[in-house]
C-alpha cells in the first residue's frame, strides 16, 4: 500500500508538472502573439480612420464584421470560465491532437468550483491520461475521447468516454489496467470523489468505456 501511494503521489506530481509546463509555453507563445497583435491592431486602426473619414460605411461595417469573427489573442482554447479545467484540457487535447485522436470536451462550469484544484485534477487529469493511453492502445482508426461537465449547485457531474480495443477485466468497483500501477488512477478518482462527498462510477461496453464522476452531495 505504501508503494502504491507513492507511486499515486509521484505520477500526480509528474502530471501537474507536465501540465504547468505546456501552461508557461502556452503564455510564452501568447505573449509572443500580442506583441504582434498590437502591431496589426494599430494598421487596422488606420484602414478605420480611412473608412470612416470617407464615411464609406458599407466598406467599414464589412471590415468590423470580419475583425470580429478572427481568432482569439493567443488562439488558446477556452472550454470554459474555469482556468484549471481549461489548462487541464488544453494539455490532454493537445495530445489528442499530436495522436490523431478525436477530442471533444463541452463545459457549463463557473470560474469558481466547490472543489480544490487538487480535487479537479485527481479526478480529470487521471481519467483523461487513462482515456488517452486506451486510444493510444487501440490499432483501429475510430479513437475518440468526449468529456463533459457541469456543477449546479454545490454538485458537480464530470463524464468521461473513451474508445478502447480488447477485453477489460472488472477489478471491484474499477477496472484492471495494463498500465504500471494496476488501474491506481481510477482508485485515486474514486478517493477523490469521496472525499468529496460523491461518488465515481465505471462501465465498459462495446468498445466505449464510460466514467461518471459526482462530485458533492
């Protein structure tokens, strides 16, 4: 048991570590990009002033409307007003991407959560890295990954959906796992739910793999 925990404990800091990192990269690169935008914002200023002063407002009102539908400073992914679910997502989706894995992830949460950040990561950034190594696994082309979440109230509902290939094997309320560690990522969501006043459950069924998160009471 002591080896298991500290293997939980030193795999959860490897991860929080990886993620901080693409996070400090990503503000590098977005720092980076508004310098540029600054520069391009004052040439846009000009073709403004231009329009306007030929009061050529067909012209004018077409510019705003393509300004307005450009991509967002840093062209950073906002899932949603919390930034720890969205630095937790944007590193997984990235590796999503890097492994041609399909990735979709739909939020309705607020910036403020009921759960430490601590909570937040046990519970998605294990499900996520497990759900990431099970596409990685799998030799056919149909890999995907769709996550959702949303609190209301002082509860909080997170679900997970994988593809995977082969056979899984239910080890008590979990799922035996190929990874090192023996499927002690999906034990630490569960401690994380209860602790949290909820509840964690896993189900496997042709091909998808499901887990569904409650997190409060």
């Amino acid at each position: 048991r002591d080896r298991a925990a500290q293997h939980e404990a030193l795999a959860l800091a490897e991860n929080r570590l990886g993620m901080l990192r693409a996070h400090y990269r990503e503000l590098d690169a977005q720092v980076d990009t508004m310098r540029g935008l600054h520069h391009d914002f004052r040439q846009q200023l000009v073709l403004v002033r231009s329009l306007a002063e030929q009061q050529d407002w067909p012209r004018l009102q077409s510019f705003l409307d393509d300004y307005s539908q450009g991509a967002s400073p840093g062209g950073q992914m906002v899932y949603c007003e919390n930034e720890t679910v969205n630095i937790i997502t944007r590193y997984y989706a990235a590796a999503c991407r890097e492994a041609g894995i399909r990735f979709e992830a739909k939020y309705h949460l607020p910036a403020q959560l009921s759960w430490p950040d601590a909570t937040l990561n046990v519970v998605l950034g294990n499900l996520l890295e497990n759900a990431v190594a099970a596409c990685q696994g799998m030799a056919g082309e149909d890999r995907f990954i769709r996550v959702t979440g949303s609190q209301k109230g002082g509860k909080g509902v997170f679900i997970v959906e994988n593809s995977f290939e082969g056979t899984l094997r239910p080890r008590g309320a979990v799922f035996a796992s190929t990874k090192p560690g023996g499927g002690q990522g999906l034990r630490s969501v569960q401690t994380a739910a209860r602790q949290a006043g909820g509840s964690a459950i896993f189900t496997a069924a042709e091909g998808r793999f499901t887990a569904m998160v409650v997190l409060g009471g």
